[in-house]
C-alpha cells in the first residue's frame, strides 16, 4: 500500500480478538478498534454490501431453487465486475491525487517513516466484553 495502516476498526467478530491477530497488530503499529456492540451502521461498507446482497440477489430469486449455487455464481461474477469498474475509477483519482501531492511535495508518511515511532502506539490487548 501507498500508506501505512493506522487503524484495524471491526465489528465484534471473536476472531479479530484472537490474541495472536492483536500481537501482530501491534507488532506493525496498528490500532485495534472493536465497534461498540449492535453498531452495524459502523461497518459500512459491509453492511452495503450486504444489504446489495440481500436486495439484489436474494430477492429476486427461489431460495428453494436447485442451480441456486449457479445463480450466486453468476450474479457474483456480475457484480463484480460492476465493483472492478468502480475500482478503476477510485484508481484513477488515487493516481491524480499521488501526482497533484508530488507536485507540491507534500506526500503522506511511508510505512518506513511510521515504523520507528510504532512504540507510540503500544495498543493493550482487547478482550470480548459480553456485558
């Protein structure tokens, strides 16, 4: 990546409070910030993409139906092709923005930069809260 990583934000997935996930995030220097519990508004790019899911696939279909691994198959490819389009475009801007930022010689910090002050963020390790 073109800049360092600062903060791993999640939902409250017991996986991401493995205490090895943790220890190698701290060991780059990046924040673990769990959202706080029934916040689906916080993920929201998963949330979208769930809800697209659920709009534009599952509703459109017989869940009964016997290709509907086929049918999954397809739409996937579709939509993913329509995300690549969408992608290229945030490309394109992310390239225009790195030379526009060159220009005037004011680039982000590089992970190379970061890595010597990571001690800054010396992160304790997150337990799952039930309460």
């Amino acid at each position: 990546m073109p800049f360092p990583i600062q903060r791993f934000q999640t939902d409250r997935g017991r996986e991401f409070f493995a205490v090895k996930v943790q220890e190698r995030l701290k060991e780059y220097g990046i924040k673990f910030r769990p959202n706080k519990p029934a916040s689906p508004h916080l993920n929201g790019k998963v949330e979208r993409s769930q809800k697209t899911d659920k709009a534009e696939f599952y509703a459109t279909v017989d869940l009964s139906a016997d290709d509907l691994k086929e049918l999954l198959a397809e739409w996937q490819i579709t939509i993913t092709g329509n995300v690549l389009i969408a992608l290229t475009t945030v490309k394109l801007r992310w390239n225009a923005t790195l030379n526009l930022l060159r220009k005037h010689h004011t680039l982000m910090p590089f992970m190379q930069t970061i890595s010597p002050m990571k001690s800054i963020y010396r992160n304790r390790i997150t337990s799952l809260n039930l309460n």
